[in-house]
C-alpha cells in the first residue's frame, strides 16, 4: 500500500515537473519556484525540498561527468604519459581532490548516489533491474524549484526514465534517442543547448561522456601517440560491443603485446575526450556561463586494465582502479588547490547546495567541499555481490556472490596498488571493519524493484553500445 502510494504522488511530482516545461517565450513565471510546488503528500514521503536562504555569486551550475575514467588518468595527478593538456589547463584553476572516491564501481549505482546524495544502499538502484525511486529527489529536481533551466546531454543508457533518472529536464539530449554518443557530437549539443536556452534563467547543465567506456575506438591520429609501432593482434573491438567481456571471461588469450594495445586504446580516448572536453569548455565561455558557474569535474566510477588480471568495470570488484575517481572543484570562492582529504561523489550534492544557499538535508553523509571535511569519515562501495569501504587507509571488500563470500583487507598507506590482502593475517581489524560496515548499511532502502524492465528499443540499443547487454 505504501509503495503504491509513493509511486502515485511521485508521478504527480514527475507530471507537475513536465508541466513547467516551456519555450523561452513564457519562460518569464513559468519557471518560478512556486510553479514547481511540491503536493504536501509527498513531502511527507520525501527528503524536504531544499530552502534557498541566500544568493552568493554562483549563478549556474555544471556537472560533467566522463564515464570510465580512472583518476590515474587526469591531471594534475596523470600518468606521465597521459596527454590531457585541456584537463591539465582546467586543474590550475580547480580545487583538485586527489582522493575522491565514488560509491560504486558501475553508471547507474554511482550516478544516483551523486545527483541523490544516498549511498546505494540507500537509493538502492544496485542491479540492472533496478529503478531509482522517484521519492529520491535528484539534483536536476531541486535546482528547477529554485528556478533553474534544467538541461542534459547525456550518452549512458541508464540515466533514462526507464530507470528513474529522467527527471525535471527542461531541455534533455539522450545519445541513445540521437545516436550521437561520441564526444564530438556531445560538444555540438551542449554547443546547441547552450545556445537556444533561455539567456534569463540561470542554467544547471550536466554533460556525461562515455568516451572511455568501452568500446574503445579512438582516431588514428591519438593511437599512434601510446602505441605507434604496428599491431596485428587480437584487439580490435569493430563493433564488438561484448569485446571486454570476452576478455574478462578469457575468451580471448592476451599476450603482454595485446594488454600493451588494450590500454594504448584506452588512454587514447582519454586524449580525444580531452579535445572535446576543451570545446565544451570554449562553448561555455563563449556563453559567458564559465565566470559564475560552479564548474564539477569528475566519473562515476574507473576501469581496470590488468591492474588485478582484469578489465572493464562493474563486475565484483573494489579495486582503486574503480573506485578512486578525479573531482575537481572551480568557480566563485574557489581558490585553486590541492586537497587530501578523503572526498566523495557524495559531497558533489551537498557542495551545490551550498554554493547557492540552499539547506542541506543533514542526515546525508556528504558535506560541502567548500568546507573542511571530517578527518576521519567511512565511505561505503556497493555494487551487486559486494560491498565495503574505506577507513582512513584500511579498505575492505566483502564479496557476497557467487559463495563462499570472500574478504580482501587492503591498507592503502603501505600498499596503494592492493597487492597484499591482509585478511588472515588481520582478522580482528577485518571484524572491527565488517561490523561497521553492517552498522552503516542498516538504513532501508526504497528502490523499486522490477524485474521486468521495460526498456525502450533505443535504451536496449544504446546498453547493447555499451557492451552491458547482449
Ligand atoms: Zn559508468
């Protein structure tokens, strides 16, 4: 009765929202706060509405998010070898989190933890079936209330109403619907978005990549810097959008030559993602947004490379490789810096928030990156079949399925690669680890469960891209 009921009023909050959808004609009252109410049954069922209380000078917000990129791979932080020279550029005028971690290892997990402010367990959306409930306010929802213009270019399937995510959008571009995924095509929407926008309303947009998410397919011309020598070997993904699976299923033998091309692929989409990154970037100045925009740059998540004699993401692991994500912070009030502290696509929420006035609901982990953070704070990872988090520098993994459950206790001070897992040697730090573990994750979630997706022909398309679904 219950879940029917919240299904029922957050479709009227869903419904209410598409009802302020106008052209810039009316746009003068249509996107006022009040035009945005939220019915009192609902209010009840959810996180309040944040309050605005003050104007700083943030004036926009952008959110970008590259999918799959490793925080190894962004500067100031990148391997040598990495050539990223807009990212770089960006990084001096950041406040660069050199450890930011995401609170999963795949898209949908991550991605509502960042625009909810909820731990998986929490929201919930942990499988492919999974749908985040609409009594999770995102983001994009809070910002419209306060009267913003709402606007997305976004190329993962799973950021899609299928899957609860397509919300309170004035103006959204979904790569499944345009085929236009690539990072190129990516710029000239947000180029096209920025333009036709109402120029009164002050803008969210998020742009989300997927240029170094598989498959890897990047120009010639960035190849031949990490890999210039000829190949003939077994890596080509030509469409195969299952290539990396095979790989990790060891359908394909890699020979050191083969996982050499594999992550010369990898870092050159990391190259071309930066060309495209810097055109958003110019698109943004041009429109005169940069200056008092709060600018987020970050991933929902990693990729290993044989870093653990695997590849791809979202399978059963918790390595660095895919949980450690790049965050950086500019725009008003930001000096540029480098900071240590332990940060989390949790706080990227409540650091919005806060640059605009808005209340924070305070019973969310994250805080607001413009403050100090607490000097000791456990930061959970759940994907399906595992769970663990981060104490200081003591990182434990429990791997629940397949059985027997299997623990991993990494302690990232002297061992920041996770080659020893101390778990035997260590079982009283192992038991101290997994009874707080179970002390944070008893909160219930509200995700609805379905098992039976229905997805649009474009969403199964644009997953199938993806290499998720066959
Ligand atoms: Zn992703």
């Amino acid at each position: 009765m219950v879940s029917l009921r919240i299904s029922i009023v957050a479709a009227a909050l869903v419904a209410l929202g598409s009802g302020c959808r106008g052209g810039a004609s009316d746009a003068s009252d249509a996107f006022a706060p009040e035009a945005f109410e939220i019915p009192s049954e609902v209010r009840a069922l959810t996180p309040p509405m944040p309050a605005r209380e003050g104007r700083g000078r943030v004036q926009h917000v952008v959110l970008f998010v590259a999918d799959t990129l490793r925080a190894d791979r962004v500067p100031p932080r990148a391997l040598p070898r990495i050539h990223s020279p807009a990212l770089a550029q960006h990084a001096k005028s950041a406040v660069v989190f050199d450890e930011a971690y995401s609170t999963s290892n795949w898209t949908k997990s991550a991605m509502a933890s960042l625009l909810t402010g909820l731990e998986v367990h929490r929201h919930g959306a942990l499988t492919h079936e999974h749908k985040l409930s609409e009594s999770h306010l995102l983001l994009m929802e809070m910002l419209k209330a306060h009267g913003f213009y709402t606007a997305g270019v976004l190329t993962n399937g799973y950021l899609t109403k299928e899957y609860g995510f397509d919300r309170a959008w004035d103006r959204v571009v979904h790569a499944k619907d345009s085929g236009r995924a690539r990072g190129h095509f990516v710029a000239e929407d947000v180029e096209r978005v920025l333009a036709e926008r109402p120029k009164d309303k002050p803008l969210f947009l998020y742009v989300h990549t997927t240029d170094a998410h598989s498959p890897y397919e990047p120009p010639a011309r960035d190849v031949s810097r990490y890999d210039p020598d000829p190949y003939q070997g077994a890596v080509r993904f030509r469409g195969d959008k299952l290539f990396l699976e095979r790989i990790r299923r060891g359908e394909i033998k890699m020979r050191r030559r083969d996982r050499q091309r594999l992550v010369a692929l990898y870092d050159a989409e990391v190259t071309y993602h930066d060309r495209q990154f810097a055109r958003v970037k110019r698109a943004l100045a041009k429109e005169g947004i940069l200056d008092d925009a709060l600018f987020i740059f970050t991933s929902d998540h990693g990729e290993e490379l044989f870093d653990h004699g695997s590849v791809a993401h979202g399978w059963r692991r918790l390595y660095q490789e895919l949980v450690h994500v790049p965050l950086m912070i500019s725009g008003p009030g930001y000096e540029p810096a480098r900071r240590t502290e332990q940060a989390s696509l949790l706080d990227v929420l409540p650091t919005v928030l806060d640059a605009l006035g808005m209340s924070i609901d305070p019973t969310l982990v994250g805080r607001s990156l413009a403050g100090t953070l607490p000097s000791r704070r456990p930061l959970l990872f759940e994907s399906y079949g595992i769970h663990g988090l981060l104490d200081g520098h003591k990182k434990l993994a429990i791997r629940t399925y397949p059985r027997p459950t299997a623990v991993q206790l990494f302690d990232l001070a002297r061992d920041p690669f996770e080659h020893t897992n101390l778990a035997e040697e260590q079982p009283d730090e192992v038991a101290r680890l997994t009874e707080l573990l179970h002390r944070l994750r008893s909160d219930l979630h509200v995700a609805s469960r379905i098992t039976d997706v229905e997805l649009e022909d474009s969403t199964r398309r644009q997953l199938r891209e993806l290499g998720y679904i066959d």
